[in-house]
C-alpha cells in the first residue's frame, strides 16, 4: 500500500459558502432518479434534487 502524501495549504481547496438563498444539507434518503430527502442547516427536511453537472461528477451517498 502507498504512503499517504501530505498536502501543502496551497494544494488544498477553498471550501464554498452559501449564497443567498442557499443551504447545507445532508443527505437522508436517496429517493429515485436525481431527488434525495436532505436535512438542511435550518432544521427542516426538504426534497432535494441533484443537477445533472454535479450528479456527473461526484458521488452522493446517504448517512
């Protein structure tokens, strides 16, 4: 197994924030199709669906 590389601060990625009218959420339950249940930051639990650029490019998995 290969050793670990540690990663210098300018190798590491900015971490994006929320704009306005926007959320963190984590994802519950994977519905079907693009749709999943997310528990956002403010409490509530909404149906939310993946766009088709970032369903492409990484995976999304519940907890």
């Amino acid at each position: 197994m290969g050793k670990r590389q540690v990663k210098s601060e300018s190798d590491l990625k900015e971490i994006r924030l929320p704009e306005d009218g926007e959320l963190f959420g984590r994802v519950l339950k994977i519905l079907g199709g693009e749709y999943v249940m997310v528990k956002c930051t403010d409490g509530l639990t909404r149906r939310g669906r993946i766009r088709g650029k970032l369903k492409r490019r990484v995976w999304i998995r519940d907890n």
